[in-house]
C-alpha cells in the first residue's frame, strides 16, 4: 500500500546545506539527512540577516550607547 502524506513539517536553519557538514561530522551522514529532508520537499531560501539577527543588533546597539551615557560612580 502507498503511503499518502497529510502532515506538514517545517524545518528552518541559517546554515546552507553545504555547511551541514559542520553539523553531522561525517560526509555520508550529512548526504542522508540533506536526501531524506529534500525528497518531498520545496525549499525556500531567504537571504540577508534575519529578523532576530538585526533586532540583536539594535539591542546591542542601545545597550552600548546606554552604557556610555550613564555616569559611572565614584
């Protein structure tokens, strides 16, 4: 019997699929999880920073010009 596929899954990394190697270590290992992740799959790519990435950097941004506009104490 065929198997029907009903459910979604969304995977999401910022790594491109030639730094999963990073990851899983072993080559054949790395080729498999990428197969089997593609198979079915449409795969979109955004590029540029993300959205968590940029908001990091403002809070970054803030927290320095903050902490040097408070006087320090004596």
């Amino acid at each position: 019997m065929a198997s029907i596929r009903r459910k979604s899954v969304m995977i999401t990394s910022n790594l491109v699929f030639s730094k999963w190697g990073q990851i899983f270590k072993d080559p054949m290992t790395t080729a498999a999880a990428i197969d089997r992740v593609v198979h079915h799959a449409v795969v979109l790519e955004f590029p540029g920073a993300g959205a968590r990435a940029e908001a990091a950097e403002q809070r970054a941004a803030l927290a320095k010009r903050d902490a040097s506009a408070t006087p320090k104490r004596p």
